[in-house]
C-alpha cells in the first residue's frame, strides 16, 4: 500500500474520533441555504458526503467543498444540501460522522418567536408570572444629580437586563422597539396564550404586544416630564448578592433589599465611585425613547387612542431632548469598571426622526432622518476585529430600513447601499467554513442576530440575494452550526443540544430551564482569560472545542458566554418572525 494512502487511514482514524458535523437544529425552510458544517479537530482530508432521509435511502452524494479553518476546527468542509427541497427528517454523513436529525419543514421556524417571549416574562420586573408576585416594588430614588438627588420616583416595571436585575433604557427602549418592530412587519408570526400580566391565559392580544407594552409602560415611566429622563435602575453594587429577585439583597445605602439607585441622563460622565462613564449628551438614550414611543403610537392608534396619544406627545418630547442634547448618555458603573460604553447616538436619532415622520408624515423629520443616517451608514463594529462593551448600539441600525419604508426611489438606493457596505464588510471576515465574519466580543449571539436581520432587511428591500448564503449562516450558528453544536437559545427546539447550566440564579436555584432565553455567546479566548472573577464550577464537557481563538461553556460560573441576555432576545424576535412568515423572492 503506498505510504501516503497509509497517511490518509491515520488520519481517518484521528478523524473518526473529532470529527462532527454541525447543522441548524431547528430546521431549514425548503427554499433556504442548507449547508452542514463538518469540523475536524485533527487535519483530515473527506472528498464527499451522503444525505439519507428517514428511511435510511441515500438521496444525496456530493463533494464536500473544502473551508479555511475557524477556531477549534483544522479541518473544515461545507457540506451544501441546498438542492433537496422536501420537507422531511434527513441525516448527513462525510468522514465518519453523523449529523443530528435535519428538518426540512415551510414552518420551521413556526412559533419560534414566540418561544423568545417565554424568558421576557421571566425577566419582568414589576407582577413577575413566574414569582406571581411585585418585584422590587420600592424602585426607586433618583441618584447623581444634583437638582433631583434623593427624590423618589416610582418606576416599578420592564425587564431585568441579564441574570442580575439591573435595567436600562438603552436596552429596555430596544427591546421593546424590535418587538414592536416584529409585530408591524410579522403580526401573523405571533399567537395569544398569555395575558398582559404574562399569565397563561388569551386576552385577544398578541403575545408580543403584552410584552412591548409591559416595556412602554416602564419607559413612560422612566420619562416622567420634558426635563426628567432617566437612563438606568440599580448599578453594579447588586452584584454583591447571588440572589432571586424576591430576595434581592443589594444594599445601595438605603438597607438590603430596599429602594434601588435612579440614574437620570445629564449629559455629564457619571459613577458614584472610582470609575465614571463618558456621558456627553442626551440623544443616544432621548432617540430609543422616541423611536419606540412612536412605533407605538402608530400601532396603538386604533386599538388605544388615549395610551396612543400620550405616547405621540412623549415621542415628540424626547425627539425634541435629543435634538436639543446631542452626544451619548452611557450605563453608569457602580463598583466595577464595567458597564455599557454607548459611543454612537445618530443611529437612535435616525430611527427616531424616522419612526416619527412615518406617525406625522411631516417631511422635517425625514430630512433630519437622512441627515443623521449619512453621519453613520454603517455601524461601527462591522468589519471590526473589537469593539468596547455595547460601544456601537444598537447592533443593527434599523433606521435605514425605517426610513427606507417611507422614503423615494433615489434615497431607497443610497440606504440600500449603507446596509450592503456595512455586510460587505463583515463578509469580508467570513471566508471560514462557518462563514462567519463578526467579532467575538461579549454578547457575539447579538451581533451573529443583527448581522442576519440587517442581511434579512437587505434582502427585503433590494431583492439582491448575494449575502443569502451568509444570512442564514448566521442564523444556522445560532441554532447549532457553530464547533460546539449548541442552540444558543434555551429550549429552541427542545429536543435538540441547549445549555443547562446557564449563568443564572433563577435557573440554578428553582431549576427552570429559561426557556427561550439568548445566550450571550462564544468569546475570544483572550476575552475569557482576562474577566474579573470567573471560573468554571463543573469540568467543561465542550473543552475539545475550547482549544481554538473563541470560547463557549456551558457553565453557571461563565458570565461571558453562557449569561442569558433579555435585549439579546428580543432582538432576535423579528428575525424569527420574518422566518416564520412567507419567503421573499430574491434573486442570485
Ligand atoms: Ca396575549
Ligand atoms: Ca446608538
């Protein structure tokens, strides 16, 4: 036998034992790309794979087309079954190993953004229907600024951020614009099984709307008057405790469990301790109230003109803050040095003036819309190696598709080619066999998100199908085609491989699985490494796969990867919704 057909058993043999191939696990829409992912942890050489539907018939026998390696993966080949269209279980072979089942179905992803929803009600703040009780009903006493010090504010209400209880409004206003946002676009994608409260009951609603209003509720909140607009509830000092929200601990000089810091936009860097923000302005935190307020507005006229009505007069109230205030209003750090390092605020201003030329159609805000979006056509982190905490936020701009929406044909060109530039750019570092080009920097799972929305609006508007393939890579990678084979949503599908042991007190303490909850997804390594007070609690069952430049564990004691995020997760509601409705027609 000549030596180098000897090399090659060897390395089969090597192969045999890590080599995987990864697959969306909750299934492929009959027009979409399908491409399994094989990944070899050692180098090995397949020249083809098999495709055999349920039955075990071979269907499908090509060659596998070699990929540049990504991360744990020296071997990786895409494996394209693109041309099977029937819906159907089917099963991919190459190199020795075996797919998990591949669900050819038109509504694979039926229900799908709905299932998100369950971990929002989890994370409700306010009547929580998991706790069927008030949480943290002392919220709260306005903190760093001088003229309002020590006033109390009732702002009870919205979502608890992460697994701690922090809220923002950067994230809350974002969340609940997307879901919103899901709703106009998507309305059949969503069913009504709960109630406002989030109790399991139909109250002819749809779901996504008790939940957007749930966050509306707390923003009005949180925006009081013309000259109150506050920014954030709680600081890092409720890292202190590891403790359910019913027992929340964090002392914050007012007794344990007691009333909770008000944080108001000032427009000056703020931290009651040694680290402080970069504060500058108002327009980052004064656009994501509009642009919701207005959305909803819109929404809202006819089932509910008087919440309707409030919501237009606050929209052009915070429209107007913004305008008069530009720059940033960024999280304020407590104890430690981390916090949301918001730098961009023409995107927000950008949504805002477009949502709201769509509720008025006065043509000013359209101008101004196009003005702001000329200042940022792409954001900031795409084509990126790294990026600061939530430095460029929201992930995606929808404002170029919210303008777009209303806008003429020469302008719909110039947005069009704002959203290709900023996806050319991540293609550009996607020449992997995951075909994946963002960078791993906390909260991945949301940029993997919003590159494959804003690919996803791409497509809507220019029916121009040359980032298709890279789109649903991204979902694909959510779903399981990643080196880990994880669904990095809890419980989607359910009988598929999710995490466990995910960062969170609620789930560890009362085992609930948090259904529905975005994780935040694989890290660089050196990210990992270098975080303050991590260490795995359990030996890691995915340390083959930690070998690489990125990491993921699914393990209570990683905050990085494995903390379950609640604007992560709205986020993805819309990409979810437009899955689940009728394809686009898009051409090559
Ligand atoms: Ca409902
Ligand atoms: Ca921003």
């Amino acid at each position: 036998m000549p030596l180098i057909h000897i090399l090659a058993l060897m390395q089969a043999a090597v192969s045999s034992s890590t080599a995987v191939i990864r697959i969306n696990q909750l299934g492929y829409i009959p027009d979409a790309p399908k491409v399994a992912v094989f990944c070899s942890l050692a180098p090995t050489e397949i020249r083809e794979f098999v495709v055999t539907d349920s039955l075990g018939n071979k269907i499908l026998q090509r060659p596998a087309s070699l990929a540049k390696p990504f991360g744990p993966c020296l071997t990786n080949y895409r494996l394209d079954f693109s041309t099977i269209r029937t819906a159907g279980a089917y099963h991919v072979t190459a190199g020795g190993a075996t797919s998990p089942t591949i669900r050819i179905r038109t509504n694979a992803y039926a229900g799908a953004a709905d299932t998100l929803l369950y971990y929002m009600r989890e994370q409700r703040s306010g009547f929580n229907p998991l706790f069927k009780t008030v949480l943290h009903m002392r919220d709260g006493i306005v903190v760093d600024d001088s003229s309002r010090a020590d006033k109390f504010v009732p702002v009870t209400g919205g979502w608890a951020d992460a697994s701690d209880y922090l809220q923002y409004v950067m994230t809350s206003a974002n969340a609940t614009f997307v879901m919103l946002m899901a709703y106009r676009d998507h309305p059949a994608s969503f069913a009504d099984h709960f109630d406002s409260r989030g109790l399991p009951e139909s109250n002819g609603v749809p779901d996504v709307l008790d939940e957007a209003r749930h966050g509306l509720e707390w923003l009005v909140r949180m925006f009081p008057s013309d000259s109150e607009m506050y920014n954030q509830l709680g600081d890092d000092r409720d890292h202190t405790y590891w403790d359910l929200p019913t027992t929340d601990s964090a002392d914050y000089g007012w007794g344990k469990g007691k009333e909770r810091p008000v944080y108001p936009c000032t427009g000056k860097p703020q931290g009651l301790f040694k680290y402080k923000n970069r504060s500058n302005g108002l327009a980052s935190t004064a656009g994501k109230y509009a642009s919701a307020f207005a959305l909803a507005a819109a929404i809202y006229r006819k089932s509910d003109p008087i919440f309707a009505a409030k919501l237009h007069q606050k929209a052009l109230s915070a429209y107007a803050v913004g305008k008069k205030s530009p720059g940033v209003c960024q999280g304020a750090p407590g104890r430690a040095p981390y916090y949301y390092e918001e730098d961009n605020w023409a995107d927000d201003m950008e949504l805002a003036a477009a949502e709201l030329y769509a509720l008025t159609h006065d043509r000013g805000y359209l101008r101004d819309a196009l003005d702001y979006a000329s200042h940022e056509p792409v954001t900031p982190w795409m084509g990126a190696d790294t990026a600061k905490h939530y430095q460029w936020y929201p992930w995606h701009n929808n404002g170029h598709y919210a303008i777009w929406r209303n806008a003429n044909a020469a302008d719909r060109k110039i947005l069009a080619a704002y959203y290709r530039k900023g996806l050319a750019a991540v293609v550009s570092r996607a020449d992997n066999g995951f075909r994946i080009g963002i960078p791993f920097i906390w909260c991945s799972n949301n940029l993997m998100a919003s590159f494959a929305t804003q690919a996803y609006l791409y497509r809507r508007m220019t029916g121009d199908g040359q980032f298709r393939e890279y789109e649903q890579a991204a979902l694909d990678w959510l779903f399981g085609a990643n080196p880990w084979g994880v669904s990095m949503v809890i419980g989607l599908p359910h009988d598929g491989v999710f995490a466990h042991d995910p960062h969170s007190v609620v789930a560890k303490e009362m085992h609930v699985e948090l259904t529905g909850a975005l994780l935040d997804g694989p890290v660089y390594s050196s990210i990992y490494k270098n975080l303050l007070g991590i260490s795995l609690h359990d030996p890691d069952e995915y340390a083959p796969f930690n070998g690489g430049f990125i990491v993921y564990h699914d393990d209570v004691g990683d905050y990085s990867t494995n903390e379950p995020i609640m604007d992560g997760t709205a986020n993805l509601t819309y990409l979810l919704a437009a899955m689940a409705g009728p394809p686009l027609a898009t051409r090559k």
